[in-house]
C-alpha cells in the first residue's frame, strides 16, 4: 500500500486550526526545503513538525511518511493543512524542479 499524507491531514483536523495550519505550514516548508535542494535541512523540518503531533499517531506511519518523502513532496503538501501561499511555492518549485535535467533535481 503507498503512503500518502492523507492520514497526517485527519491528523491535523483534530488540533485546533491555528496549531493544525502552524504544523502544516512547517511540514510544508520542509518539503519545499528538499525541493530546493536543502534535503537534510527539509527533512529536519518535517521530522520536527511529525514530532509535534507524537502521541496522535503511530511512529510506524510517521517512519513510513519520511521514507516516503523523496520525490513525494509536491504530492503531500498538496494532501495537507497548510497555507495556500505555501502550498503554491511548493507547486512551484516542483514544476521548476520538473523541467530541469534530472541529475539537477535528484531528491
């Protein structure tokens, strides 16, 4: 079965909206990081906003979501609670990323 963050955005949508949306926003922004090359620095950021939510699911789902992150980025944020603004950065980068030759957007 592949992991998708669709089951992070039902995790979210049981937090109140504003600490929901600040959570997002950093798991987005660690994909935008990875996208922009910063994959160590990226990985840190979503590592931390999963840890924020550390009790309201299992660690084998948030092990499988980091494992699944490269080349998946694009494809959570857009599954997640996360500002429009960042979101669209995200969509953004990925498409720049996309018309790049590939040994330029490894990751």
């Amino acid at each position: 079965m592949a992991v998708d963050a669709k089951r992070l955005w039902r995790l979210l949508h049981e937090l109140p909206s504003d600490q929901a949306l600040a959570i997002g926003d950093l798991f987005a922004l660690g994909c935008l990081l990875r996208l922009q090359g910063h994959r160590e620095e990226g990985s840190k950021s979503c590592r931390t906003a999963l840890k924020a939510l550390k009790g309201s699911g299992p660690a084998s789902y948030f092990d499988a979501l980091m494992a699944a992150l490269p080349g998946n980025e694009s494809r959570f944020v857009s599954q997640i609670n996360a500002h429009n603004e960042i979101k669209r950065l995200v969509q953004r980068q990925a498409e720049e990323n996309a018309n790049l030759p590939s040994a330029e957007c490894e990751g």
